[in-house]
C-alpha cells in the first residue's frame, strides 16, 4: 500500500477486488496468502474511518451547546 493515506472509495475499491480474486479461486497460495492480509489491513483501515464517521455523525451539538446523540434528538423530534 502506497505511503500516503488511500481514500475511503480507493481502499473499498482494493478490498472489493481482493475479495473477488480471491473468491475465483484461480489465485496461487502463496499469492493469496499475500491478498488474504492485505485484504485484512484494508478492512481494518476501512473499519477504523467508518467507526470515526459514525462517532462524528452520533454527536450533535443542540441548541445550549451541549452535546447530544443523534437517536436522542430524533426521538425528541417525533414527540
């Protein structure tokens, strides 16, 4: 993997082709062996920015500046 940080869309993209590679079974062993892990890296990547985003996402700030989940607000607003 390149030095610098991939974006979200490059790195789902690898993933998406490993996987398939992978899933043709075509592959030698010792090439998906390699595939395998860098297909783990990648999800994990993938995982943490998800999990970031979601966090980002959750915390709002209201109205006294306080801050408040996402599923609280909503909940408040159907009342």
């Amino acid at each position: 993997m390149a030095e610098e940080k991939q974006s979200f869309e490059t790195q789902l993209a690898a993933l998406t082709e490993i996987v398939n590679e992978l899933e043709q079974g075509n592959v030698p062993l010792e090439t998906a062996l390699t595939k395998f892990q860098e297909g783990i890296k990648l999800s994990r990547s993938l995982e943490k920015t998800l999990t970031e985003a979601e966090d980002t996402l959750t915390k709002v700030v209201n109205e006294q500046g306080q801050e408040s989940l996402l599923d609280e607000q909503a909940a408040s607003t159907e009342e």
